[in-house]
C-alpha cells in the first residue's frame, strides 16, 4: 500500500534537516540571516520604477527559484519518484501570494507558517517597518535557501499603491484623452479646402481670348445647387450657399504667352469634411469678356472658352487629394430655357452629360491645408471688400453704359438741320473734340441712320452716340490695326477689317450681348463692303471673296483671282461693285444672285502702276473717284473711263489716307499726310478751303474723314500713336462759335471786299467768282465789240449817203 505523499514528504524533510518544530521559540531562536535594503519610501514619482523593478525582480525570482528547486535533493528526489513510478506524485503546495511575474509564470512563494529551512526566526525582521519598505532577497540566497519570504502586509500595501498608481493614470489618461480629443476637433475645424489653379494647355486661336480667367462652382448633387454653408458659419441669413469664385485674369499682352498660367491659390472657409464629400462636385469654367470692363461672377455676358469637372471623392472612394491633377476641357454646350440664381449654365451641361472634347486640358490640386479662425475671417473680409469695391464700380461703369445703351437704342426725335435734297455746306464750328485713346484713330464712319459713329482706335472699336457723343459700346477682339468700318443698311451689324487675318462681323442690336463672327483670311484684310446679303472683302493675297449669310452664319461662297497686286479699296452701289489694287487695276463686277461675275477690267494710263488707296462712288452712280499715292484724287467718268477732274493740293506718297464724297455729290474731302483735310468743288475741282492741323507730326501719318448723311457735319482724325491725338467733330453753323482751324482759299484783292464775316464765306465766294468770270469774258469780248462797232458806223455813213 503506496504511503501518503505528504507522510513522504514529511519523513525526507526531518531526516535531511531535522524534526519541524511548532514552537515558537525554535524559530525564533535562529532567525534566518535577512539583509533588507535601506528603507525607501514609496511615492507616486517613484511607481513606474518600482514596478519596472518588482517585474524584473519577480521575472529573475521565477528564472532562479526555478534553478533551485531543480538542484534541490527535494526536487531529486521527486523527479526519482516520477521516473520509477510514472505517476506523477502530488505535491503539497502552501497557500500562494498572488505574485505573477510579467511572461506570466507563476513565482513560488512561502508563508510564515509554512515549513521554513533552517529553522529561523522572525524577529529581527519584525523590527523593520513592512508598511514603507519592500524586502526582497538577494539572488544568492534566494539559491541557497531555495525561498522567497515576502511579507503579507507589504504585498498588500504594494497592491493598493498600484491600485492608486493605476487610478491615477487613468485619470491622468481620461484627461489626456478628453484634451486630444478637442484638439483633434479644433484641429479639424482649422483643416480647410485649397484648390491650387495652375495651368492650361494651349487654348484654340479665338480673337476673343485676351485676359481669360478660371471660375470655381462648387455643386451638390443631391440638390443640385450650390453647397449649402453648415449651420456653424452661418452668420447671414442671406448667405446660405458657397457662392462661386473667379480667379485673377492673365494678360496674354502683358505675359507674352498665349498659356494661361494663373498659379492661384483659393481656400474656403468651409470645413474641409463638409466640401469633400461624394456628393460634391467641383466645376471649373474658363471664361473671358470682350468688353472693356470686366463683368460680376453672376452676370450671363462672359464669353465662356471651355469648362471641366472634378468628383473630390471618386466612385472607388478614392480622394483625389494631395496631388496635381490634369483634366480635361470640354466645350460649352447650347444655352438652357430658363435661368436659376443658384445653378450656373456649366452645371446644365454636366447634368445633362454634354461632353464635346476641348482640345486642351487644365491643371488643378486640392490640398489639405490649417487655417486659423482669425486669418480667415480676415482673408474673407478682404475677399469681400474687394468684391464689393470692384462690384460697385463695376456697377456704376455698367449703369452709365446701360443709360447709353438705351439712348443708343431709342429713337431719337431730332431734327436734322440738312433738308433732303439740299447741298451740303462746309462745317466751321467745333461742338465736340473725342479722345478715344492716345493713338487717335484709323478710320470713321457714321451709320446709315447717323445716330452712331464708329471709330477704329488702333486694335479696337468705339461705339459714340450721335448727337450725344457718348461712350456706348467697345469692341475689343482684334489683334492688329484696324483698316475698314462699314454698317449694314438696317445700323445693327457692324464690318470690321483688320491686319490680323480676319473679318468680323459685330451684331449691336442691345447692349447686354454682341455677338460677332470672324472671317479668317490667308493674310491682311485691306478692305471689305458690306451688303444685307453679302460682305465683299479684298486681301493682300490678290483676291477677292464673297460671303454669303447662310442660317445667321456667314460662309465663303466664292474667291475672284483677277487683281495682280493686293486689293486697297471696294466700292459698292446695288449691283455695281468696283474693285482697287496696289497696281493702279480697277476691276467692275456685277452682283447677281449673290454672284460675282466679271464686267470689264479698267487701266487708266496715268495711274498705272501706282498704289490706289481710295475709291468712291459718286451718288449719282456715273462717276468715281480715286484716290492714288500721287497726292492727287481723280474724278473718272464710268462710261468713257476717262479723267475729267483732278483735286490737287493734298499729300499722299506713303501711307493710308482717306477721302470722302458729301451726300449730296458737290464736296470732296480729302485727307493729307501733313494731317490737312483738304476741301474741293466735286464738278469744278476747286480747292475751297482746309482745315489746319493742331497736332505736331514728325512724320508722314493716316488720316480719316466722314461727312454725316443728314446734317452739315464732319468728324475727322489722324493716327499718330502715343501723342493724345483727339477727333474733331464740326459743323455748319452761321454764327460761328468754336474755330475749328477751317481756312478758305480766295484770291487777295477780293478778300476785304468779300469777307465781312467768316460764316457767309463760301456763298459770297461763289459770287465774286461769277462776277469776275463775266469781267473776265467782257475783256476778251471787247475788241470784237469794238469792231462791230465801227462797222455799223461804216453801214450807216453808206446808208446816209444813198
């Protein structure tokens, strides 16, 4: 029969070290030897390094007491046991303190009733204090004695202090936490949306595309309208949605680059989670103005280039953040019915899925970026005093363009001072000087119905109202000097020729849209007449095209190769159509059908080889009048292609100037290179008078004149650039108020008989002249007289004497 384990035990443990005592006084009579460590007290700074401590002490007490007891004879003789037996034998384990070691194995530990070697004693250690102190055995005797003896109360006391020590941190962590967590937010709040506008690639060749900008929108799918402000920022009621943003401009003169490259940084003010959502789209649109004044955001008037679009979060839920993205352009689709506040014309095209390739592409990144409160509400207070500035002066620029778009289009109740069929007469007084820009002009014309003047400045078109002279309209799309300006017969559509390669034509019918087409040419456009139902146009390539209307658009219909030198001037009248080039050839057409068909080809020996830089038709359809860089203009009878009357007095040798016929056919006005306008009788060739220059030319320079259809009025220019050169508006008045430099040419001897006053001039002129022209043939008539004379005195001598 297999004895009791602990029997065993028992009787191998007395007869290695002796019988256990119970007493009391054996074990105190030979106290174990216990060296404690010097008292240390425990504080809450100290608590991460006595629990370092304890764990690695507790860690190396597991590694060596496990030594021990395998070297032990008790640990011998168990593992004898289990290898005769094979039955594990049960070992009496005293009641454990819970001490675990940080890998998780478990430490032995004795108690103080438990069987101690060498029979000690406790007390000397009673003397030390267990509530301050932590005892602990060295590791030699740790080996030796193959125990642990920890007192109960320190472990207690260890587990409160860790207890608090744990408590304490969590607090500490809670606090920690609940501070990160409102940083955290606050930090989301100041993380704000940056779209970064870089580039485009090379946008199509358009005259219209001079200073483009870039504007933002940004949409809510859901609604589709604009994204709506969160209820945090909403400090006005009106403002409730993320209103659109346009970007500065880029000057293509002033960059000398056809490439836009804006590198324009915007930020909103909206936090950034509440714009880059998946159901936020961000539209881009690339726009420009035609006018002189740049048009408001919400305004319909931009000339719209191309647009894109970006999802800021993808269908893959990727977020297209953090990087440069190229996207590509498409053109701008057909205008919607109806208009909204709140849903741009972009937003229809995207909707509706109107995606027509752009041939170019544009650049744009959307960053992550902090933003403190303050800096934004100072960046959109500047963004908003900047708005409204430029708003309001746009505002009052726009209304007084408005008012005059409305004089220009109203119909005027004026009187003109002309009456049908009566000759014009020669203006002597100032009543308006314009100054268009500092380059003066190039070329003028009145419409059809006089109450529009039209002047070439350079590369742009000024629309004044007639008689008001205001400011209405600047056209601005061309890119090199402008030659020619003709109205249609209705003064809604205005013909623009330039050294640009192009034509257009302008359509004025109001003032909130001008529409205009461009006529591409190989090479400078001289010249160009304008019909209802075709434009006529003569190039420095030698030909010269029809354009016919077809569906509101203007399309080449044919090309006419018959001039040898480029085409200086066209002329129509009906179904006449004359023709001009740079080597004296001019060329009569016949327009029928809007058909061009050749009629003959007039060469005028005297001006053969010589520039034409004019050609006019007299009113009455049978005469034309030429103008030649020879400084002389020429009066030529159509029926006989002859030379009847030349108009000298004029210079033009070099540059382009120009000349005009009155309405009623009896005046021609002549401009000069010196800056003179020179003027003539159209049926004797007379010069009558000239208006003098008030500009200093150092040089030879272009001129132009136009004589009003309805009224004794004039207006005339020179283009002289960078020297402020105004225009002259005159007209006939008899009491002259405002000397307009007019000087009428008369012989000496009549001039204090004839000139009381300067305003009956040309009338009394006109008198003396008849008057001398009778002297003059009574003189001459004298001696027949005197010889008929004496001849009757013959006849009646003979008579008397029969």
């Amino acid at each position: 029969m297999d004895k009791d384990p602990m029997i065993e035990l028992t009787e191998f443990h007395n007869n290695l070290y002796g019988p256990i005592s119970d007493s009391r006084e054996n074990l105190i009579e030979k106290p174990p030897e216990i060296k404690p460590r010097k008292k240390k007290l425990l504080s809450i700074n100290d608590t991460r390094s006595i629990g370092s401590s304890s764990s690695s002490s507790e860690r190396n007490g597991s590694e060596l007491s496990s030594v021990s007891h395998n070297s032990s004879p008790l640990s011998q003789g168990w593992q004898n046991h289990k290898n005769n037996s094979g039955v594990p034998m049960p070992v009496p384990v005293p009641r454990p303190r819970s001490i675990s070691s940080t890998n998780g194995s478990s430490v032995r530990s004795l108690s103080a009733n438990s069987p101690i070697s060498h029979k000690s004693s406790l007390k000397d250690s009673r003397s030390v204090t267990p509530e301050s102190v932590s005892i602990e055995l060295s590791d030699s005797e740790i080996t030796d004695n193959s125990s642990r003896i920890v007192p109960s109360k320190v472990i207690m006391k260890e587990n409160k202090e860790k207890n608090d020590i744990e408590l304490s941190a969590a607090l500490s962590n809670d606090a920690c936490l609940s501070i990160y967590n409102e940083e955290t937010r606050n930090e989301n709040e100041n993380i704000k949306l940056e779209i970064y506008i870089h580039q485009t690639d090379v946008l199509k060749v358009d005259t219209r595309i001079r200073h483009p900008s870039v504007i933002i929108y940004i949409i809510d799918t859901t609604t589709w309208e604009y994204l709506r402000i969160s209820n945090a920022n909403v400090t006005n009621q009106e403002k409730t949605y993320i209103n659109p943003i346009l970007t500065k401009e880029f000057d293509f003169k002033f960059h000398k680059t056809i490439i836009p490259n804006w590198d324009e940084k915007v930020v909103y003010t909206e936090q950034f989670k509440h714009i880059i959502t998946e159901n936020t789209v961000i539209l881009f649109e690339i726009v420009d103005f035609t006018g002189g004044i740049r048009p408001l955001v919400s305004m319909n008037n931009w000339h719209r280039i191309a647009w894109a679009f970006i999802r800021p979060i993808g269908s893959n839920g990727i977020t297209n953040i953090g990087k440069q993205i190229r996207l590509q352009l498409y053109k701008p689709g057909p205008k919607p019915k109806s208009f909204h506040k709140n849903h741009p014309i972009v937003m229809y095209w995207f909707k509706k899925g109107i995606l027509k390739k752009y041939p170019s592409t544009l650049y744009i990144s959307l960053n992550k970026v902090k933003h403190f409160g303050v800096a934004d509400e100072v960046s959109e207070h500047n963004q908003q005093e900047f708005i409204s500035i430029k708003s309001s002066s746009q505002n009052d620029l726009n209304s007084d363009l408005i008012n005059s778009s409305q004089e220009m289009f109203q119909e005027y109740n004026i009187k003109w001072k002309r009456f049908p069929g009566q000759k014009c007469k020669i203006p002597n007084s100032e009543i308006v000087k314009l100054q268009p820009n500092l380059e003066g002009c190039m070329y003028l014309k009145f419409s059809y119905d006089g109450l529009k003047l039209a002047v070439a400045t350079g590369k742009n078109i000024n629309i004044y109202s007639v008689p008001g002279y205001k400011l209405l309209k600047q056209l601005i799309g061309h890119q090199g000097l402008v030659y020619t300006l003709r109205w249609s017969n209705d003064n809604n559509n205005l013909l623009t020729t330039s050294s640009d390669y192009t034509a257009c034509v302008w359509t004025l019918k109001n003032y909130n849209q001008t529409d205009f087409q461009i006529l591409p040419h190989p090479s400078y456009v001289y010249c160009a007449e304008y019909n209802n139902a075709v434009i006529i146009t003569g190039c420095y390539d030698n030909i010269l095209r029809l354009w016919i209307s077809t569906h509101n658009k203007w399309t080449l219909c044919q090309e006419m190769e018959f001039h040898k030198g480029f085409i200086s001037s066209i002329t129509l009248l009906e179904t006449i159509v004359l023709s001009a080039d740079s080597h004296g050839l001019i060329i009569e057409w016949t327009l029928e059908n809007s058909r061009l068909e050749l009629k003959r080809i007039i060469s005028v020996p005297e001006i053969r080889q010589v520039i034409i830089s004019n050609i006019i038709l007299h009113p009455a359809g049978k005469r034309l009048l030429i103008q030649t860089r020879d400084s002389i203009l020429r009066m030529m009878d159509l029926h006989t292609t002859a030379i009847i009357q030349w108009f000298r007095g004029g210079v033009n040798n070099k540059v382009q100037t120009g000349c005009v016929l009155s309405p009623c056919g009896n005046l021609v006005f002549g401009c000069g290179e010196d800056g003179l306008v020179n003027v003539w009788e159209a049926y004797t060739a007379k010069q009558l008078a000239f208006y003098t220059n008030r500009q200093d030319l150092t040089a030879a320079t272009s001129s132009a004149v136009d004589y009003h259809p309805h009224d004794h009025m004039i207006v005339f220019g020179v283009y002289t650039p960078n020297k402020n050169s105004p225009i002259y508006v005159a007209q006939y008045k008899k009491e002259n108020e405002t000397d307009i430099g007019l000087r009428f040419l008369i012989p000496i001897e009549h001039k204090q008989k004839v000139f009381e006053h300067i305003n009956h001039q040309t009338a009394e002129y006109e008198y003396l002249n008849k008057l001398k022209t009778k002297e003059h043939d009574n003189q001459r008539m004298m001696p027949l007289v005197n010889i008929i004379k004496r001849m009757d005195t013959v006849l009646n001598s003979f008579k008397i004497k029969e």
